[in-house]
C-alpha cells in the first residue's frame, strides 16, 4: 500500500525515539492512553510508522517554552514518519490534519516544522496540477528568453478604476509582461472589482491589438466561494488571462476549486508567510509548501526575493526557487514570484546562485521610481537581467547600459 511520508525537524525534552513514537500515535491510531478497539490488525494497517531518525544536538533551553520544560535538556533531530494512503485517501484538507494538525500543541514538543512531503505518483491520478505553469505563463505573455517582468498596481488602495487603467497604460507602453494587483486590494469602495477589470482590460485589450503582445494581469479574487468564481468569470468575459488568489487566506480546498477551471492562470500569493515559518523551529518550510499549492493547480507562487525588504534570507529565497525547479509527479511546475524590494541590482546574484530565468521577476518602486519613468524601469531590468545572464558584474553592466546606470545610482546605496 502507498504511503505518504512527511520530514520533521523537531526539539523535544522526552528521549527522541519515545517522542517521535507520541507524534506518530497521535496522527494516526493512537492517544494518550489505550483505548479498547486499537487491534494489532488496526494498528498494522492504519498507525503511522517512525520511518527514520537523526539526531542534531542537545540544547539548554527551548526553542518555545511549554509545561515540561524546567530543568530538561532539549534534543533536536530530523524525523521521517509516514502513513498509507489509506488513511486519507486523496482528501488534503485531512492529509494535512494529519500532517500537521494537533501536533504543534502537544506539550513533548517545544519545537516542530514540517520541513518536506513525499507523495506516491497515484496523486496524478486525483489532482490534475497547474493548467498553466512555466510553459503556458510564458506563451501567454510571449516572453521565452527571459524571466517575465512584472510590477504591482501601487498605491495599493485607494486608486479608481480610472487612475488604475492610466497607471496600467503607462507600464503596458512601457514594455511590462505583468501587472498584479496589490494582496489589500480586491473590491474596495471607490474601486468595484467589475469596473476595475473592465477599465484595466480595456487598455490591455486595445494595447494587444496594435502590438500582438497581450500583458498578463493577475486581479486579485480573494473573497469567499461564490464570489470569487464571479470575479474570475468577470476577467475571462474582459479577456483577461491570469487572477490572483491569496493562498493562506481562502485554503486549500477554496483555491483548489478555482483552479479547477483551468481557464485562467493562477497567480499565488503567499501573505502571511511569515505567521506560518519565520520561527525556526515551528511551522512549515517551502518545500512542503510549495508542493501542496501545486497538487491544487497554482500556477505561480511568491518565493520572496534576494536582499529582499522582510526577514528572509537570501539562501532561504534559493531554496524556495530550486524547490519550485525540482520534478513534482512527472510534471506538475510552478512558477516562481521574486518579489519584496526588488531592482536590477539583485538580478546578478539571483542568477548567480539559482541559474535559471524562469522567473516571474517583480518590481514596484524598482520600475514606478527610475529616474526616467517607468518604461526606463522596464528596460532597466531586463537590462539587468541579459547582464546577470551574459556574466556581468554590476560595474560592468553600468557601462553598458545606460538605463540600468541610472538604476544603480537611484537604489543602489539602498541594496
């Protein structure tokens, strides 16, 4: 029988193989004490299994306080516990109960995170993956040979559907790929989602006729079941290309239901990122992540981005490409979303350390505030971006690129 199997990090004040023993039990078969009707048969079907330990360190303190921790010392170690298929069948919102659920109460632990997931290939079979993905993001902007460009609609709020469609002629004329909607902004009082996507569309619509080249804007759905297949209906009927969905906000099983429709590709945006992994020790890290946002379809999804404006570092943003880069079922790719803080200046490293353009590469302030306008921020960029490629350093690149110059001078005491 199949089995999925997860990856911990773990502290614990209890002697390691007796705590990975209580996470196992709890999960699956298991409580606090036995309980009539736990079988050897039950068990051998159904418990979860401690697959694989590895012990770190013994620490003095803990990573996160609880009610057995005076006077212990505290074992850190990297757990594999799986469980057959059985259990959940192909229902994620119980495969994640299970996966993760109560274990972040129980007192033996004073630090847990969910740091990977490995699935059977039947998953191909239940979940269809991104409709879009690399390729399709790509042909639907026309750009093959670098990493798409993008820019977000700022301010966030506040802006009418009128002052957002001039604001988005100016990029569309300014040679952008992508526009996104601010995560705040969905359907505010001075700007309905309808109007908004009418008004923005107009412009893309009117722009892809003289040029061939149609800019992907992802407008944000965000909103409960109902009404976010309205809006995604309301973009499909403008000709529009691509919604943002606010990933932690709606759920799996939200986003996974609009993404069924595979007509629109999914911009993923990650909010609230930070509530869910900045401890080191408590949460989920992005390859777990990632993985279960691609099973439901997302076809892109925000990593961050090198010296980037929040907590993350630089090789936690590396990690979370090269994990969007690694096979998912024979095919299920995603798109990554390098954002936070991000000008030309970041391009050579970014190359540097993930070697690879198939990027959704964003920047607001980055673009909106080069000294010559945004469509000088457009090719500033991908400017930067053919001098990361071409093994440019910085200094290099300012003498061949006069757009990308200016850009350093502007942000880069600022890097």
């Amino acid at each position: 029988m199949e089995r999925v199997t997860a990856h911990y990090y773990i502290e614990t004040p209890l002697e390691i193989e007796k705590a990975a023993q209580i996470l196992a039990g709890e999960q699956s078969s298991g409580t606090f004490v036995a309980v009539p009707g736990e079988t050897e048969e039950l068990k051998n079907r159904f418990a979860a299994r401690v697959e694989n330990i590895q012990y770190l360190e013994t620490v003095d303190e803990p990573a996160i306080p609880g009610i057995m921790t005076a006077g212990k010392k505290y074992h850190r170690a990297n757990l594999e516990i799986s469980w057959s298929i059985e259990n959940f069948g192909y229902n994620l919102p119980v495969m994640i109960s299970t996966l993760q659920g109560n274990l972040y109460e129980l007192t033996q632990f004073t630090g847990l995170k969910l740091m990977d997931i490995e699935i059977p290939d039947s998953f191909r079979q239940h979940f269809e993956g991104p409709a879009f993905g690399v390729a399709g993001s790509r042909a639907l902007t026309r750009v093959y040979d670098r990493p798409m460009i993008g820019t977000i609609i700022k301010p966030s709020i506040g802006m009418s559907p009128e002052q957002t469609a001039d604001l988005v002629k100016t990029l569309v004329t300014a040679g952008i790929d992508f526009i996104k909607d601010d995560e705040l902004m969905s359907s505010s009082a001075n700007s309905p989602f309808a109007k908004r996507v009418e008004a923005a569309m107009r412009v893309i619509n009117e722009h892809a006729d003289k040029t061939g080249k149609k800019v992907m804007y992802a407008f944000n759905i965000s909103n409960e079941l109902d009404e976010m297949q309205r809006n995604y209906d309301t973009i499909l009927a403008h000709g529009g290309t691509c919604a943002m969905i606010s990933l932690n906000s709606v759920g799996l099983a939200g986003v996974k239901k609009l993404c069924d429709n595979r007509q629109l590709c999914i911009h993923g945006h990650r909010n609230g990122w930070g509530m869910l992994n900045r401890h080191p020790l408590l949460g989920i890290e992005f390859p777990a992540y990632q993985k279960l946002w691609r099973l439901v379809g997302v076809d892109q999804i925000h990593v961050n981005g090198i010296q980037n404006k929040f907590w993350e570092s630089d090789d936690s943003v590396v990690k979370s490409i090269k994990s969007c880069q690694k096979p998912l079922l024979g095919g299920y790719n995603i798109l990554p979303v390098v954002s936070s803080g991000q000008w030309g200046g970041q391009a050579p490293e970014t190359y540097r350390r993930t070697q690879t353009t198939d990027l959704l590469y964003m920047a607001g302030g980055g673009i909106l505030a080069h000294p010559q306008g945004a469509s000088a921020g457009v090719t500033a960029l991908k400017q930067a971006w053919e001098a990361a490629v071409n093994g440019l350093s910085i200094a290099e690149a300012v003498q061949q690129y006069p757009e990308f110059a200016l850009s350093v001078e502007k942000f880069g005491k600022k890097a």
